[in-house]
C-alpha cells in the first residue's frame, strides 16, 4: 500500500556537533524509574556515531547537559545506561535551552518537551505518524482477511483517507515552517509517488515505474542546506540510491556518483563526508571491480584539487594507487608482459589464443597459494576442453627462481598448464600487475579484456559455468 512510504523510521542515528560560539546550550532531563547515574547525548556525522556530552544525576534527580557553545543544528539523541535505550530529539537555530521529561519504562510513550517548539512539533508528528500507521495496519488486516468484494473496496478506501491524512500533515508543515529542521527532516523522508502505468505494455510497465521512480527519488530532497550532514536520513536516502536503484557496476556507480556530488556545494560539510565516505567505501569494498570506483574518484575529485583537505603526501599516494590500478580494471585489455617457460622460451602473454585464459600468479612459499592450488586443478581438469587454458605465473625471481617455481609445478601437478616465470624481471611484471600479494587469479576473454579478477580459487568453477552460460 503506498501509504507505507509516509511513514518515518527513524533508526539509532544523532546530530554532530562542532564549536559554534553563543549563548551556549542547556537541555534539563528527568526521567522517572531511571535508577542509573549517567545519561548520554549523542550525535552523528554522516554515517558515524559519537558521544557529545555526559550528564550525571543531580540530588534532585535531574540530569543537565550543558555546554558554551551551540549544538550544531541536526538530530541528537539522549541514550540510557546500560541498556542504550533512547529518545530522538531535534536542535535547529532556536534557544538550545529547554527540558525533557518521560518515563524510563516507557521513554517514547511518555515523552515530553518543554521550552522547544520544535521538538514538541517533531514529537506531535511522531505521534501523528503512530497513530496513522496502527490505523493502516489494522485496515490492511481486516482487507486481507476478506474475500467480500464491497468490503474490499471499503477497506481500500479507508487506506486511501489515512494516506490523505498522513500527506495533508506533511502539506501543512511543510507550508507552515519551511525552513524548519522538522521540514528538511521531512523533506528527506518523503517517497516517490509513482504514477498509474496500467495504460502501458504489461511488460514493460515495472520498467516504466522504476524509471519514474529513480529519476524522480531526490524531487523532495534539498542538498543544499547544510544540516544535512548531521540527519541520518540524508545519509540513509543516498545510500539507498545507491544501493537499490543503481546497477552495481563501477560505470554505473560512477555517473549516480557524479549526480549525487553535483548537487552539493564544493567544499561544504556534506560534500566533504560525501566524498570522502564514497571514497572509502570503495577503495574498501569487498566485490571485485569496485576500484574502478575509487580511481574515478581519484581521477575527477581528488587529483583535480576538489578535496582540499587531503595532504599532499596522502594525494600522492592516492594518485599513485590509482595510476596503478586503472590498466587492470575490469573491461580493460590486460597489460601483455614477456614469460618463459622452463626451458627458458620466451612468449607473451596475447600470444595465447584460447576462448578464455585464467591467468594466476603464485609464489611457491606461499601459504595461501598451496591451500588454492587444488581448486584450480579441479577447474582445469573440467574446463581445458571448453575453451579455458590456464598461465600459471611463479613470481619468485633470482638465480634460485627455476628450481623452486617448477619443482613446485611438479609438487602440485600444475604440469597440464601453461607455466611460466621470470627469474630476471625483464617485464617487471609485478609492478605491471600490482602484485602485492598472491594468488592473483584474472579470467580474460579471447581478446585478453579482463572480465574479473582478485578472485578465489574457490570460485573459478561458478564463475565459468556462468561465463560459459552467456555465449
């Protein structure tokens, strides 16, 4: 039911907050049943938690947070001890002074505000929004117990007036105080309503929808206000965008990057965690290919001095990593590099003609390489008449390097592959490859272009079977 997307989940996520010179802040809080000694009042930047202030209880039962600097405008929240239970609270640009009451038993069915306009609006929503929501779950209950056709209609109906409801209170707040934190809250809530395709091809109406729906998911969104940082809905939104409605291939990810960062302005908060969460989220991800994200963003971002905050000793770094990963991304042509076979015959790489090569460098002390080894001989034996042959590349160099790479061959029956070596690093083939660790395992097409790699050994049998399954 489309009603669902009005309704605000608000998850564990608080405020940041920085020095701002004033009148200071004061938030009183009495919580009765509250037998613990210490309260917390947290905040957020982005995506991460933090402490801001402690308060301890009084005689009189009262815990005080105070400060003499302003809070940063944003969500906050005031946990309790040892159970982390919480309650969410707002500070915008009004007085930072006013007091919390509630009941520990019950924080967030008795929970009151005095001195705060604000909060005690945000609560009234919250409220609102519960009180809806039991309403429309009752509804739908009863419309799906029914198999009576009227009784259907009425209960659709009745859906239709609390989505009205719900919507005309957002109208209203949204008219009322625009420029309120509760309506950039709000704003980054609001879902997508998408249109009626039913007049469209069948087939193709999901496609038309998700169309609309991507292209139309930040309508509501304001990126330029620079509270933002300090909602987790903003952040939450994004993420979102990014997960569920982009296709998770570095190209893709990039353009959705590229849009997301044109709406913020250069240099602000929210492009500063923007930048520097996308940046590390990809330079860390765990699926392959995703350093194609992070070289982008070095590329256009970072190299072009749009993150002024970075050093340059970490901007070299960057670039340099980033120089040495964009020839081995997925879709590129493979960097072709000089080997010889035990008896010392040179050949290159590209001069292999098979439908798909596995390449895979190894090194004969190495742990994790033994542990892998079999695997690959189990995929060799079920795929070499299917179009796959397998160079196997020993990276140990020196004078030592001969023996130690093919009595290993021998060791591990590698002797069906195409193995090879290059004791004197006449192609530097370690650079070339940025080969800090091994195994190394690339799947190459008939061209050479790189289809995957840095995979496991494990997974070279799904990954072909689905290979194999697109031709």
């Amino acid at each position: 039911m489309k009603y669902i997307n009005y309704f605000l989940v608000f998850s564990l996520l608080i405020a940041y907050s920085t020095s701002n010179f004033g009148q200071g802040y004061k938030i009183k809080v009495h919580f009765k049943n509250y037998e613990n000694d210490t309260l917390l009042l947290g905040y957020y930047f982005g995506d991460k938690q933090y402490i801001k202030d402690t308060a301890f209880k009084s005689k009189e039962g009262l815990f005080t947070f105070e400060g003499d600097t302003l809070l940063e405008s944003g969500m906050y929240l005031v946990v309790t001890k040892p159970n982390h239970n919480y309650i969410q609270l707002l500070i915008g640009d009004e007085k930072q002074k006013f007091s919390i009451e509630s009941d520990a038993e019950q924080l967030n069915e008795r929970l009151k505000f005095h001195g705060s306009k604000l909060n005690a609006d945000f609560n009234a929503y919250i409220d609102f929004l519960s009180t809806k929501r039991m309403l429309a779950d009752s509804i739908s209950t009863q419309l799906k117990n029914t198999k009576d056709s009227a009784q259907q209609n009425l209960f659709r109906v009745k859906l239709d007036e609390v989505d009205k409801a719900v919507k005309a209170k957002q109208d209203e707040i949204l008219r009322d105080q625009p420029k309120s934190l509760l309506s950039l809250v709000l704003r980054w809530s609001l879902d997508v309503q998408v249109p009626d395709f039913s007049h469209i091809n069948p087939e193709e109406r999901d496609l038309y929808a998700f169309q609309y729906y991507k292209s139309h998911y930040f309508d509501y969104a304001d990126f330029l206000d620079e509270r933002n940082v300090r909602l987790p809905l903003f952040f939450q939104k994004i993420e979102r965008y990014l997960d569920r409605l982009t296709t998770q291939h570095p190209d893709s990810i990039n353009v959705a990057l590229d849009y997301i960062l044109s709406k913020v302005r250069p240099n602000t908060d929210n492009h500063k965690f923007l930048l520097s969460h996308f940046l590390n989220t990809y330079a860390n991800s765990k699926y392959v290919g995703m350093d194609g994200v992070y070289v982008h963003l070095v590329e256009n971002y970072y190299a072009k001095g749009k993150a002024p905050w970075i050093d340059a000793e970490n901007l070299a770094k960057m670039s340099k990593d980033a120089k040495a990963l964009k020839p081995l991304l997925i879709d590129k042509i493979a960097p072709d590099i000089l080997l010889f076979r035990e008896d010392s015959t040179p050949f290159r790489l590209h001069d292999i003609k098979s439908p798909y090569t596995v390449l895979i460098f190894w090194a004969p002390d190495c742990g994790h390489c033994k542990k892998s080894l079999p695997h690959i001989s189990q995929f060799y034996q079920k795929f070499k008449d299917k179009g796959v042959e397998v160079v196997a590349v020993c990276t140990q160099i020196g004078t030592e390097a001969k023996k130690a790479c093919f009595d290993a061959v021998k060791e591990h029956h590698m002797e069906s592959y195409i193995n090879a070596y290059d004791p004197m690093h006449v192609s530097k083939f370690k650079l070339i490859y940025d080969l800090k660790t091994t195994p190394q395992i690339y799947i190459l097409d008939a061209s050479k272009k790189i289809l995957t790699k840095k995979i496991a050994a494990e997974q070279l049998n799904e990954i072909m079977d689905k290979l194999l399954s697109f031709k």
